[in-house]
C-alpha cells in the first residue's frame, strides 16, 4: 500500500472510530495499524503486496493473522476500510463479520495541526 493510501485509509478507520495509525515500516513501504483494546496490533498490509491481509503482534510477537481477503487486490478504499472494521481479531486466526459495527465516536486526525509540517507536506 503507497503511503498517501494507507494515511487516507487510516483516517477513514479513525472518522469510524478505530485506533488506527499510518504505520512506516521501511523505506517505500506503509501500511495501516490498528491498536486494539487488549494491547495487541494488528498491522495491515505492510508487506507490499498486492492482496490485503495483517499480522496481529503483541509486544513484538505474532499472536494471530488475518489470512489473504479473496479479491482485495481489487479493493478500492472504502472496502479496504469496510473489510478492515468488519475483522473479528478474537481468534488466532482472525475472520470477517458479515457487515460492520456501528460506527463509534470519530477519534482525532493523526498529528493534527502540524500533521502536514510533520510530513514533509508530501501530499494535500
């Protein structure tokens, strides 16, 4: 996922109320993390390929995995955030409710009012 991707993504998941966060992994390479309640995250499609998948990690240990999404190749943003909220993580090996939970309160934008000073103001 390029980056400008993974922040608008993550946006849209915090306007839903999901902890999410642009994660940098290495150079060229972005995803999306989602810290959960119970101290774990799971990293979103951080790996460069193509299909939409993540890795849950608690304190730097993999404890779970959400397998490849059939079709999420094709995925435009909203249902890379649609699939994102629909994932039940309460099992080693995540799976995807039917439809999504209502919508929770909208957490803040990330960074703000430096948030374009912080990066670089690489995008609009």
């Amino acid at each position: 996922m390029d980056e400008n991707r993974a922040r608008r993504v993550a946006d849209a998941l915090r306007e839903r109320g999901i902890d999410a966060h642009l994660a940098r992994v290495g150079v060229y390479q972005s995803g999306v993390r989602v810290s959960l309640p119970d101290g774990r995250e799971a990293m979103w499609d951080s790996d460069g390929t193509a299909s939409l998948e993540a890795q849950v990690m608690r304190d730097g240990v993999l404890v779970g995995f959400v397998p490849v999404i059939e079709g999420s190749e094709d995925f435009d943003e909203s249902q890379v955030v649609d699939a994102i909220a629909r994932t039940d993580y309460e099992q080693p090996i995540a799976r995807q409710h039917r439809i999504a939970p209502p919508p929770a309160a909208a957490l803040p934008p990330e960074g703000g009012l430096f948030r374009r000073f912080l990066d670089g103001f690489r995008y609009r």
